[in-house]
C-alpha cells in the first residue's frame, strides 16, 4: 500500500534573519547588498532530526526600482529520509507612496526538487521476530520515482513607514506543485503557506560621545503562518542595545503551545551573527533536546548607507 505523506515548510525562528525565505517582498530592502547563510537543527535528541540549511544574495537596483534576490535552502527531514533542494530567483519592485510611506510587491520562481530514500525506511515484515535482525527484504512496494523536480511559484507584499512601522503578507506554493512519488491520481500537493508578519522599531535611547555612538530601542513582533492544517503564532520583542540584540518570543500551534525562543545576536558595521535556542513546551519537550539556529549576515559593496526606502527590520 502507498505510503501518504504531507509536506510542511522547515519554520526558522530567526525569520528576519532569513529575509528573503520569509517574504520575496524584502528583497533589496537593505541599506546595501548582503550576503546571508543559515543553519538550523531541530530536535537533535532524537535520532530523525530535521536540519535546514540556506544561504541567500541579495541587493537593490535602481535601474530595476526593486530588489534582486537568489535564495539556495537545503532541507533533511526525519534524518534524511526525506531531502529537499530549492533555488529561487526573486524580484521585488519598490514603490514610493510619499516620503515617509512605501510598498513592495515581491514575486518569487523556484526549482524544487525533493528525494525520497526509500532504502532508510524500515518496515514490520524486514524484522525477525525471533533475532532482532533487519534484512533487506519487504513487500511494501517501492515509489515509482524517488525524485521529483518541478516549478514554484511565491509572492509577497510589505509596507513600511520611515517611523520604523513594517508589516508584510506573502504565499508561498501558488501553484501547489505536485510531489507525488507513487504518481496516485489524487496527487501530494506542495500546499500553499501564508504569512502575515508585521513590528515596530522604537527607539528608547541615542547617545553620540566624540567619535562613537549608540542607541538602545526595542522591535515588538509577530508572525502568522498557516498550511493546510497546520497554524503558527509568534508573538514576541526584539531588545538591541548596539552592537548586542536580545530577543524572547513565544510560539503557539493554537492546538498547544509548542516553544519559547530565546536569542542573542551581535551587529557590528560589516556583518551580523545571531545565534537562537527554542525551548520546547509540547508533550515533547522531554525528548526532543529543543532546536538551535544560527544565523550569519554580511554587508557588502557597501559604500552609500541610509537609502530611502529601505526597511528597518530586525536583522535576526
């Protein structure tokens, strides 16, 4: 009998630290061109963990009147038995409403390719009942395919204010891509996952003494996200006291409360580095070790600062 699978994105708790995977739409929101890479580990206790990786490029044109963007994300599910391999190209046109309002329209292309171990998966009938071994023999019937490629489709819209105010909405999987590997007629679509995001950027304190300066502000912040039947809210607050970040949210499935994330990042002129622990708070908090997530950022090309129009997120 076919296996039924339902696939669900990998969730970074650093979201702002992953721009571009959370919404085209940020694409060339930067002061200057930058350079992100991302690692996260989820439930390393156990021994089907799930790992991301991803690693992006981003900048604004002005030719263009947008941002232009490519996005490499890396994903090993349940210990590798499920692979994921996406690139995408984004585009995100940048309007000026009037000098302190401004909107973006991002518009995401991807290659999507996912494999299917088969040779990892371990049935009832391969165990003796007697030994304990394990052969190599099963009837269940293998996939037709073991990996799919097909095209995805994302798009993504963000307004901002120069008071530091930004809120954005983004689709990802327009088109459902279809990731069957048994070629069933009902198909496993690739659902849709919409994202509603939105926070503040307040600043509390600024002080300049000869040559220095700092500034202490705080980012309140939150994150929707619904697939299918799958629903998650972050609600929580940056705290940047230049150049070190503190960071706290709680994250709810509405069906239980599923972690805290804690966080401590570093910014300095050139580069960010962020590093997160999400404390798990389910029923399977004992077993599952939590999850770590890092995050690196680098500016480049970086010779004109303070661009009209670009976004005062958080950078983690």
């Amino acid at each position: 009998m076919p296996l039924a699978s339902c696939t669900q994105d990998p969730v970074f708790s650093q979201f702002y630290g992953n721009p571009l995977y959370l919404n085209p739409a940020l694409a060339g929101s930067g002061e200057c061109p930058r350079f992100i890479a991302n690692y996260r580990n989820q439930w390393p206790s156990m021994p089907g963990n799930f790992v991301t990786y991803s690693a992006s490029f981003d900048l604004f044109s002005e030719p263009l009147s947008g941002g232009l963007g490519m996005l490499v994300t890396s994903d090993n599910t349940a210990g590798s038995i499920f692979v994921t391999h996406r690139i995408s190209l984004i585009y995100s046109h940048h309007l000026t409403i009037n000098a302190n309002s401004f909107f973006n329209a991002g518009f995401e292309a991807t290659l999507h390719q996912q494999t299917f171990n088969w040779d990892k998966l371990i049935f009832p009938d391969m165990i003796d009942e007697n030994t304990g071994n394990i052969s190599n023999n099963t009837g269940e019937p293998p996939p037709g395919r073991k990996s799919v490629i097909v095209p995805d489709f994302s798009t993504g819209f963000l307004y901002s204010h120069s008071n530091g105010l930004y809120a954005g909405l983004a689709a990802h999987h327009l088109n459902r891509p279809d990731l069957d590997f048994y070629r069933n007629s009902a198909g496993n679509p690739l659902y849709i996952k919409y994202t509603a995001h939105a926070g503040k950027k307040i600043t509390l304190s600024e002080r300049s003494v000869g040559h220095s300066s700092w500034s202490l502000s705080l980012s309140p912040n939150m994150l929707y996200q619904h697939q299918r039947n799958a629903n998650s809210l972050s609600a929580g607050f940056y705290l940047e006291r230049s150049p070190l970040t503190a960071g706290f949210w709680y994250r709810h499935t509405f069906e239980n409360p599923d972690g805290m994330i804690f966080l401590l990042g570093i910014k300095q002129k050139r580069f960010t580095f962020g590093y997160s622990y999400d404390l798990t708070l389910s029923k399977l908090r004992a077993a599952t070790g939590g999850a770590h997530e890092v995050s690196f950022g680098m500016l480049v090309f970086c010779e004109k600062r303070n661009r009209k129009g670009a976004i005062k997120c958080p950078e983690f």
